[in-house]
C-alpha cells in the first residue's frame, strides 16, 4: 500500500440532499464503488483529502421506467444492470457491456456512474449506451441539467460536469423505430473480463425494407474519449445495405477515430481492427437480408 | 478515527480505523488472517469475501462502506470444527497447493454455488475468473467444485442475507 491513510477522509451521507448540501460548502470528491479509485489509492495515485462516499443514497440507486424512458440510477451496479429484466428486454447492448466489465466481484460494486464519470477513453458501457441515445441527469444543490451522454465527454478525461455537481440518473429513451433490429457488442482485449479493452465496438442497426433506417456505432479504446462514429452515420443513414456500402463504411470510420500507440495496443492495430470488426458485422446483417 | 459495527462471520463486532483503511486490513487486524492479500488493485481475489452476500474485493472497499454490513470470510465457512463439504472437496481433489489463493477460492466458490447449485464447468469458469491461482493451475480447483456436483450434496448457504 504506497498511500498514507490517514491523509484521506471518507464521508457518507445518507441522502441526496445532504450529499449536495455538502457538496455546495467544501471541497469534496466523489466516491462511488470505488473500483476505480481504490486501485489507485492501492498505487499511491489518489489525491489526498477528503471524499464523500455516495453509496448509503438510496435515492441514487436502481432501475425504474416512465412513460417515454428506463431510468437507471448512477450507483447501480454492473450486477443489478446484468439482472434487470427491462434492461435485458430492451437494451441488448447495454447487457453484453455489463457481462464483460471486470469479473463478478467488480460487477458487484462497480457502478455505472462511476464508469462514466470516470471517463477513461477505454470505459465498456458509454460505447454502449451511446447506441441507444442516453442522457444523464447531473444535480447540484440548486438544479439539475439533463444532457446527452454523447455531448458530456468534452476531451481526455474531461466532462461537463462541475466539482459541485453529482451525476444522478442515466436516461435510455423508448423510441421505437420500425424495422428489425440488431445488435454487436465486440469487446477487443487479452481477456475478455478483466482486460482494459483494446478496442471496444458497439454497433445498433435498425433495416427497414432494405433501407438502414438507424444506425449507431459506439467506440471505445480508438480516440480520447469513447466516441459516437458522427461521420460513418451519415454515410449510412438512409442508405440501402450493399458490399459497396460495407466497403466505404470501413473507409468512412478512419475519419471517426485517432487511436494511439500505448502500452495496450497500437494505433495501427486498432484501426485494421475497427475495419474489420465494422466490415464483418455488417456482412452478418447483409447476409440475413438478402434472403428475406 | 471511526468506529462501525458489523457482523463477521456471525458474530457482530466493533471495527475501528481510519475511514479509507481498505477493509482487507481491518479484517485481518481483528485476527481473522485467512483472507490474503494478493495483487492489492481487483485483479487477483486473494482478498475475497461475502459482503451483505455479495462476492466482492475487500481490498477495493474502504472500511466507512461497511457500517452494519454481514461480512463472511473463510473462517466462516467451517461448521464449528469440520470443513463443510466444499472445504473437503479442495482437500481430496488437490484444489489447494500453497493456499494464499484458496480462501479467496472458497468464497467465491460459494458465492457460485448460492447462484448455480450444480455449476456447469463455463458456469464455474467465469465464477471464479476474478480468482487467480499461481500454483496449482486452475483444472483441480474447477475439478473441486465439479466433485461436489457428482457426490450430489448441494452447497449450504452460510449467509442469511443471501
Ligand atoms: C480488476 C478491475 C477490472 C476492471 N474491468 C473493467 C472493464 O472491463 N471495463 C471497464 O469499463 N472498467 C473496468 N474497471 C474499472 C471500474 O470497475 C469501472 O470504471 C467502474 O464502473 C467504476 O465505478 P465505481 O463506482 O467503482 O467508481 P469509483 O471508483 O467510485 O469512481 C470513479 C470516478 O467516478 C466519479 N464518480 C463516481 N460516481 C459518480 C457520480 N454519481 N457522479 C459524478 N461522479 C462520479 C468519482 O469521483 C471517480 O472520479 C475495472 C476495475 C478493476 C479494479
Ligand atoms: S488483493 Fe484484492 S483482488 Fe488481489
Ligand atoms: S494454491 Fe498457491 S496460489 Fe493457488
């Protein structure tokens, strides 16, 4: 253990209100699960001072849906995500994100909200909720803001989130939009569950008649921050699925992505993968096309 | 300094430390040792105990979490003085060579069985993926379970908030 104990402080409040209250007077970090930040306290990494604990918020935790949208409360974790059958019935991607993130015992205390808030460019979930257009929920004492998950992640580990303020809920819509859907979640890395991915492919495609009415791909691991493919969207949108297409779709996503050399991977090897994993799954879907 | 109250292993008692100790080391500076420490950062399992039934890492958790939690460790496996029918499972089929990895074998293991009370071997696998052994490779641990499915005696939970 290279951090001194005593340097650090952990407060627990028991609901949000306090938990915000506190937040407006002092300086305080987050501290959720802790999976993330208790590897590096391990390593002597972890600022010194004080932390306030959100995991006695019950407020923050679980699984519930309205009319339009399934909400989900930042402390739940992988496990309660993994078990939830709305989430299981409507949200596919979300699930195999879930079942590849650590090993059970981090499923078991890793949140969602600190995978996010964490904001590591390798995070398994956000490729995954960006496919279904998530929102989140960030408070503070006086208000709160819901903003999409895809305009939250401003550059290399940075957010538009303030020190004040606390991510409360993430928001997946019900929008149902005709045709039949599929979905890949490809997670590249030297073991499936542990391993910080190399590359990670969320891929949400919708085909009406042919024509791809929907499309989103979520990354992980190819660019500062995981990432929604904007340029390969619009080549696809509205398109009719054909080899020609697949073809420059893979040509298209070097546009999306700068991937870099790092202790993982290379940036050479990340591209050719992205290609390739683009290339054969959406051969998959082509080819199940074509008999119908 | 702070002072919490939960149950280990059946019995409730007081920790007291600093409020981010890892509650690895409070575990073990109450003389319960069997938990180990292996790799310090959620990689290995060494460190594996049922928190509220959960499996989890107790070198990720700081102590201020656990006010009032139910923790069971290895020492509460055994039924008073007789290993329980998992514990032997490891002894006849060579589960355990130098053991640092064993306690954190066991409570998973047991997590596992609460799950799937005759695991399949992929089942087993990815139960005990968070649990490395350096010793004995992994096959005689994975066989210590599978043993406990052909004797058909089913595992007993040992936690009540399971
Ligand atoms: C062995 C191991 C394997 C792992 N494998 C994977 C993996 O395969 N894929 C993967 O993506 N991750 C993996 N992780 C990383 C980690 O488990 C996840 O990122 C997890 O979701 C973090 O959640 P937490 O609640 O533990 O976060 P914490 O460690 O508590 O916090 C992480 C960060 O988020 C902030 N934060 C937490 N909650 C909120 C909130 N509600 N609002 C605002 N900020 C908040 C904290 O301030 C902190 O900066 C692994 C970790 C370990 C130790
Ligand atoms: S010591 Fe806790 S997982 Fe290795
Ligand atoms: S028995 Fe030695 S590490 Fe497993």
């Amino acid at each position: 253990m290279k951090a001194y104990v005593p340097n650090y402080n952990l407060i627990c409040p028991t609901n949000l209100n306090q938990a915000l209250n506190i937040l407006s007077e002092k300086k305080v970090k987050l501290f959720a699960g802790g999976t993330d930040l208790m590897v590096l306290f391990e390593t002597g990494k972890l600022t010194e001072g004080e932390y306030l604990s959100l995991h006695a918020i019950s407020e923050l935790k679980g699984i519930s849906e309205n009319n339009n949208e399934i909400l989900i409360g930042s402390l739940t974790t992988y496990n309660e995500i993994k078990e939830s059958l709305i989430i299981q019935n409507n949200f596919p991607l979300l699930i195999s994100a879930a079942k590849v993130t650590g090993a059970i015992a981090i499923q078991n205390r890793g949140t969602i909200g600190g995978n996010i808030a964490n904001a590591s460019p390798a995070a398994d979930t956000p490729p995954a909720l960006l496919c279904y257009e998530a929102k989140i929920t960030v408070k503070n004492k006086k208000e709160e803001r819901k903003i999409d998950l895809s305009k939250f992640y401003l550059d290399y580990k940075k957010l538009d989130l303030a020190p004040n303020e606390i991510i409360t809920c993430i928001h997946l819509p019900k929008k149902k939009i005709e045709g039949n859907e599929y979905s890949f979640y490809h997670k590249v890395g030297t073991r499936e569950g542990q391993a910080i991915s190399k590359v990670c492919f969320s891929l949400r495609v919708i085909i009406k008649n042919k024509i791809i009415n929907y499309f989103k791909l979520g990354l992980g691991s190819v660019s500062p921050t995981t990432i929604l493919a904007i340029q390969t969207e619009k080549l696809m949108a509205g398109e009719m699925l054909t080899k020609v297409l697949i073809k420059k779709a893979q040509n298209e996503i070097l546009k999306d992505i700068s991937p870099i050399d790092d202790i993982r991977s290379s940036a050479k090897y990340r591209k050719k993968i992205t290609q390739n994993l683009i290339g054969h799954y959406l051969e998959l879907i082509l080819k199940e096309n074509s008999y119908k | 300094m702070i002072q919490i109250e939960v149950t280990l292993n059946s019995k409730k008692i007081k920790l007291k430390g600093h409020p981010m100790e890892r509650l690895l080391d409070s575990i073990r500076n109450t003389g319960a040792i069997g938990t180990k420490e292996g790799c310090g950062e959620g990689e290995c399992g060494a460190c594996s105990i049922l928190l509220d039934g959960k499996l989890v890492n107790s070198c990720l958790i700081p102590l201020a979490q656990v006010e009032a939690c139910e923790i069971i460790t290895v020492e509460g496996l055994a039924e008073g003085k007789k290993l329980n029918s998992l514990q032997q499972s490891f002894l006849q089929c060579g589960g355990a060579q130098c053991g640092i990895c064993t306690p954190g074998m066991l409570i998973a293991s047991t997590y596992l069985l609460n799950k799937f009370p005759i695991p399949s071997r992929e089942e087993i696998k990815e139960g005990l993926a968070g649990n490395f052994c350096r010793c004995t490779g992994h096959t005689k641990i994975i066989e210590s379970i599978e043993n406990l499915n052909k004797k058909g005696c089913h595992y007993e939970g040992v936690c009540s908030k399971l």
